[in-house]
C-alpha cells in the first residue's frame, strides 16, 4: 500500500501568516488536529494540536490574562508551527509511512507532489495508517 491509497486528498492547509485564532476555529470545526502551512503551494511547516497546547495557559488565566490571550491568538502561526516537517510522495510505501510515523513521534505526514515542489496533496495520519491495518485485518 502506498501513501497516495492512504491519504486525505486536498487537505485543508493554512499560510504562514494565518493567526492561532483561524487555525485553532478551523481545526475544531473541522475536527482534525493536523494542519499543513503552505507558502504559494510549497509546505513550510506543519501545525498540530499539540503545538498550540503549548500556549502559556496559567499567564493566560491572571488578571492581564484577556490582553495576553488577544495577543496570543493573534500570533502568525509562523512563529509556532513546526518548521522541519517531513513529507513523503504519493508512491512512499506503508513501511516507511509507519516507521516515520513511530521514529519521528507525530501522528501525521503531509504527501508531497514531489520533493522539488513540495506541493501539499495530501496528509496520512496515524488514523489512516489504523484503518488500512483494519481494512486488512477484515479480509
């Protein structure tokens, strides 16, 4: 099985100058918790749920707490999402998928067009990678 079998096709990405406050509405309304940055189509880091559960939430809460949270969700994502993001292409094979998935402890990989572009057309998350082991299981 190959990613492009796997993946979500057309993923919702995000810019990098989109703020917290869209991406954390959008991935809520959405459901997801994994969102691509692109940059005129190219992927430029990767924004997930746990990256903005990073936000100071005790600093939050004290009495300057409205003032920092208007000013926290007004962040570009750029300055929180995760740069060194790994991609693979439509033809990279489940093994590799789910060994990057383990070695590098995230719970979703963008598909690539190709390494040279870096045009986001898909996303595997672990999710995917369980229904196909389940789909296989059934058979």
């Amino acid at each position: 099985m190959r990613a492009h079998e796997l993946m979500t096709p057309n993923p919702v990405t995000v810019t990098p100058e989109t703020s917290v406050a869209e991406v954390w509405d959008l991935m809520r309304e959405l459901e997801i918790r994994h969102v691509p940055v692109a940059d005129g189509g190219a992927l430029v880091g990767m924004l997930s749920d746990r990256d903005l559960a990073r936000f100071d939430l005790g600093r939050l809460l004290t009495a300057e707490g409205a003032v920092a949270l208007r000013h926290d969700l007004g962040t570009p994502v750029v300055k929180v999402m995760s740069s060194d993001v790994i991609a693979v292409t439509p033809d990279t094979g489940l093994d590799e998928i789910v060994e990057l998935l383990v070695e590098q402890r995230v719970g979703a990989i963008p598909v690539v067009r190709s390494d040279d572009t870096r045009e986001v057309i898909g996303i595997v998350s672990y999710i995917d990678v369980l229904r196909a082991l389940q789909d296989s299981l059934g058979e």
